[in-house]
C-alpha cells in the first residue's frame, strides 16, 4: 500500500462550485485544497445533478446520450492544490428519489471511468448518498473508501426504506465514514449502531490565509451568508433585525444567497420600513463572499438547524464576530471560545430572541470579545493543515511529509 | 475560440449565461442554441452573444407547417365559410370546442414532440453547419444530450473535423 505522499488519492462529489451553482460544495473545494498537497496525486469526480423535467422515454433518451457522450466530453481541469477536476453531469428526472439518484450517480461514473474503476487506493467520496455509494460500485480491488458526511437533510435520506439500506452498504464497506459534526454522529450511530465504531467526527477545513485589514469598530453592519429559505431562519432575522434598526437607524444587513424567500424577503423589509436598509446581492463567488465579510461588521445566522457552520468559522477566519444560534454546529464548532468569537442565541420563532442576542452582544462590545484568540483556537481546530493532516492521518495512519 | 452552447432544455441558464458572456469577454464568438425563447426571456445574455430559437427554426419546418396547416388552418377555414348567418354563433361555439379539445391536445402531444424527435435533429444540423465551424460545443443541459449525441454521431455537414465537446466551459482553474 502507498504511504502519504506516493499515493493515488480519488474524490468523488456531489457538490463542487461550478458556473450554475458558485457556493454550493466550496468546503469539498477546500477540503481539496487542503488536501491535495499532501498526496501524490489527487483526482475530483464531480458528480452533478442536472436536474430536468422528463418523460420516462426522455428520460431513457437523455440517460444513454449521456453515457454515450461522457467519453467525448469528459475533460480534465486543474484544481486547486494540483489537483484534476473531471465535472461529470448526471440527467436526474426531477422529482428522483435518494436511492435511484445514488444508481444513476454510480452508472454515469462507470459510463465516465469507461468501465474501468477509479484509479485511487483511496476514494474518498463526499456524502454517503449518492457519492459514498457510486463510488463503492466504481472502487478497484483492494482500494479503500472514506466517506464524509455533511448533508443536512441526512434524516430524509434515512427515513426511506431504499436509501437508508445503500447508507447501510456503504457503512458496511467503508473503512470510515466521517461526520461534520455530533448532530450527524449522532444520527448515523443510532440508524446503524453496528457500524458506530466506524464513525467519527472529521470537520470541514477552512482558510485562514486571509485575514481583515482594519479591526470591527462597530456592530452595524449584519452580513448573513448561505440560503434564503425557511430552515436557515432568514425570514426572522429579517424580523429581528428590524426591531433593532428601529432602534438604531444605522444598522444595515446584506443578506447573500439566493433561495425561494428571495422575494418575500424584499417584500416584508419594505413592508417593514427597512428596504433602504437591507441589501440582497443574491448568490455570489466563495472570494466574493470572503471580500464581504471583510468589509462587515456581524456575521448573524438565524438557522433552525446545522451540522457544521462552516459560515461562522470562515467570517471568524475573516476577522468577523458572530451572532448565530445554537442549532446543532455552531455551539460545538465555537466550543470553549464563544464570549471571545461573538454570541450564541437559542433557537426560537420569536424575532426578539434574536434581537435580545444582539443587544447584549452589543453591550459587551468590543473589549468582551477576543476575536485574534479565537481565531486562534479556530486555526488550529479547522485550518488546512490541521484538517489536512486528520485526513492523512485517516488515510495512511500518518502525518503529511 | 467559436463556441455552441446547446441549451435547449433551459434548465441550466445560469451557466450558459456566465460561461457564453467568458467567451466573448474572451474575444471569442459564442452562439446559443435554445429550445424555447420564453425561459430566457429574464436571462441578462451578454448582447455579444447570437441566440437561435431553435423550436422558432422547427416551427417553419414543411411537416410542421403541414401539421398547423391540417390541424388549425383548414378547420378554422371550414369553420368560417359554414358559420354565416344564424349559424355563426353555434359554429364560434364549435369552433373553440374543437380548438380546446383536439387541435391543442393533438398539437401538444402529438407534433410538438414529433417535431422535436424527428425534425430539430435536420435543422440543428443545419443551424450547426451554417454558424460553425465550431472549436467546441458545449452540452449545457440533459435535454440537449440526445441531439449533441446525434450531431457527434452524424458529425457536422462541411466540416472537417468534428469540434470538442463538453459539458461546462470551466473556470480556469476549478
């Protein structure tokens, strides 16, 4: 078996930032980043659902046209790190349940691969379903298989029948699958606990390469980073933050992302009084959304639920406090540091929690906070190399050369 | 670079939006092949960037305009000359029964896809031999695959070589 550094290292993926989607995978585009210097060589299958309307027979149509174009079309990218990028599209009928888009994920990387396996000794897919499970159809004799885990609508997978027993195959073929946080740990140990012992906590890896020029002078500017739809709480922030501008006519949010609440977030800030207030710049660049963080001043997540929030640890890498709720990953993913990074609010449907969060945020701003020592304590726990050399560690059950 | 994007299911507009306005920042040509106009219709495309309507293109096609011709215009016709006088009004009445519950089920399910299955492939080949040469098509989403598939199959009328594909454009380095 290679060690480290001679290896052959595969990564196959979901979620990749691409033209149509900028935000969506850019933690695998970091892990990849972090990663890929350590290793001899690093390949990504990027595994992308097209989704479409289709009748069964365009539907049979599109599938073998794809597969029969994946050859022709198939073209290898740099990436970062050194790494090769192979963006591979997968027709998925809209509408196409966990476990027969995990199937088709699994064909269209055969139809890519020419039939031959995936080259690595070590596949390292991203998300059980449906990454974790083509690639166990695609692994070549004697490769290894790592999965990581961060899909928040994990307990919808769980909960069909199909899909959680492909979960289960890949549990029980892989050599360790790796949760981004205890809320996942904890689920997958309890819907598999013969598997438990496989399980571990791996997060996501963020860069601190980039930090703020000028130190936060104010709390006045909110930034919110990532989907605008129910489950992230946007719609209340919203809410929350109009009862503090009525109370300070300087406060201004940015909301980035896009999301089916993009319009009646327009609609309620006018409705507010807040329009002139509130700007939605809809979906940007990952580098777009790190230049915002540097010229905000509070990062403010009102989610309902996460499994990592690698949001507030890139706006801590940035410089930025935080005010976000206890929702599954920030609490863990600020452990021991929260006084210093910002403020942790409870999850609530009433606005003026959040609110109330703010203003004692506020309060103890700035000498309550020590955002240089948690952005320590963050490197150390989620910086590349840190996260880079778990994953070797994983890997080859040694440290990075 | 000469670049196609097919983008004829327009589920992937965003893309085809970012990538054909990278061409022609390039210097490049980029040329967009639609399905439908209407998707499109909010798109902010970079005016430098040629959009063809391929189901417009398809729509003037001769079976096509026979199809309209024998579904549509000769009943409206016979509809007209018959609803004079007293008869004009059952005849209206007739008329929009028969527009409702056959021309438009049998043009929805019946030549639309027939138009798209048997007579696009001809005038995208047309189209793509008449704007080309092209250095590289771009497949830019599911429904598109089966008529890239058939121009790689059938290759591309006065070219000599056939062009690249792919299925995004890429951002340099990814």
């Amino acid at each position: 078996m290679a060690q480290g550094s001679d290896a052959d290292v595969t990564v196959v993926t979901p979620w990749y930032p691409s033209a149509q989607l900028p935000f969506r995978g850019s933690f695998v585009q970091a892990m990849v980043e972090a990663v890929a210097p350590t290793v001899r060589r690093l390949s990504v299958y990027h595994c992308d659902d097209w989704v479409s309307r289709m009748t069964p027979r365009q539907d049979a149509e599109v599938t073998a046209a794809a597969h029969a174009l994946s050859g022709a079309a198939r073209q290898v990218r740099p990436g970062p790190g050194g790494a090769e990028v192979v963006h591979l599209p997968v027709p998925i009928p809209a509408g196409t349940g966990y476990a027969d888009n995990a199937r088709r994920h699994a064909a269209m990387l055969r139809a890519v691969l020419g039939g031959t396996p995936l080259a690595g000794e070590v596949v390292h897919a991203h998300v059980g379903l449906p990454s974790g499970w083509a690639a166990l159809h695609n692994l070549r004799p004697g490769a290894r298989l790592f999965v990581t885990e961060h899909a928040s609508f994990l307990p919808l997978i769980l909960a069909d029948a199909d899909a959680r027993a492909r979960y289960g195959e890949v549990l029980a073929r892989c050599t360790a699958l790796f949760a981004v946080g205890d809320g996942v740990l904890d689920l997958l140990a309890g819907t598999f606990p013969r598997h438990a012992d496989r399980i571990r906590l791996m997060p996501n890896p963020v860069s601190f390469a980039a930090g703020r020029q000028t130190p936060v002078r104010s709390l006045e500017r909110w930034l919110y980073v990532g989907s605008l739809k129910v489950e992230k709480g946007v719609d209340l922030l919203l809410e929350a933050f109009a009862q503090c501008w009525a109370e300070d006519a300087a406060l201004r949010l940015t909301l980035v992302g896009e999301g089916p609440l993009d319009g009646p977030l327009r609609a309620r800030a006018a409705a507010l009084g807040v329009a002139d207030a509130v700007v939605l710049t809809g979906a940007v660049t990952p580098p777009e959304a790190l230049r915002l963080m540097r010229e905000h001043d509070l990062l403010v997540h009102n989610s309902r639920s996460e499994t990592f929030g690698m949001v507030v640890v890139e706006a801590l890498a940035a410089g930025l406090p935080v005010l976000v709720t206890r929702c599954g990953g920030p609490e863990r993913t600020l452990a021991g540091i929260e006084y210093a990074a910002g403020g942790l609010v409870e999850v609530d449907d009433d606005p003026a929690t959040f609110a109330a969060g703010y203003r004692r945020l506020r309060a103890r701003f700035p000498e309550g906070l020590d955002l240089a020592y948690a952005r320590e304590a963050l490197a150390a726990r989620y910086g590349y190399p840190a996260v880079a050399a778990a994953h070797h560690e994983a890997w080859f059950g040694s440290t990075p050369v | 670079m000469r670049v196609l994007f097919l983008a004829l299911g327009a589920t992937r507009r965003r893309a085809v939006v970012e990538e054909s306005a990278r061409v022609v920042a390039a210097g490049g040509d980029a040329v967009v092949l639609l399905g439908s106009a209407q998707p499109w219709a909010r798109e902010d495309l970079d005016p430098r960037v040629r959009l063809v309507d391929l189901g417009e293109l398809t729509a003037h096609t001769r079976p096509v305009r026979w199809a309209q011709a024998l579904l549509v215009r000769l009943p409206r016709r016979a509809a007209r000359l018959a609803g004079r006088g007293r008869l004009r009004e059952p005849m209206g009445r007739a008329w929009r029964a028969y527009e409702r519950g056959v021309a438009q089920p049998v043009h929805r399910r019946l030549v639309a896809p027939a138009s798209v299955r048997w007579w696009r492939g001809p005038v995208l080949r047309r189209e793509v031999a008449a704007r080309g040469p092209f250095d590289l098509i771009v497949v830019a989403d599911p429904l598109s695959m089966p008529d890239a598939a058939r121009l790689l199959r059938h290759g591309v009328a006065g070219s000599r070589r056939s062009p690249r594909l792919a299925f995004v454009l890429g951002l340099g380095c990814e």
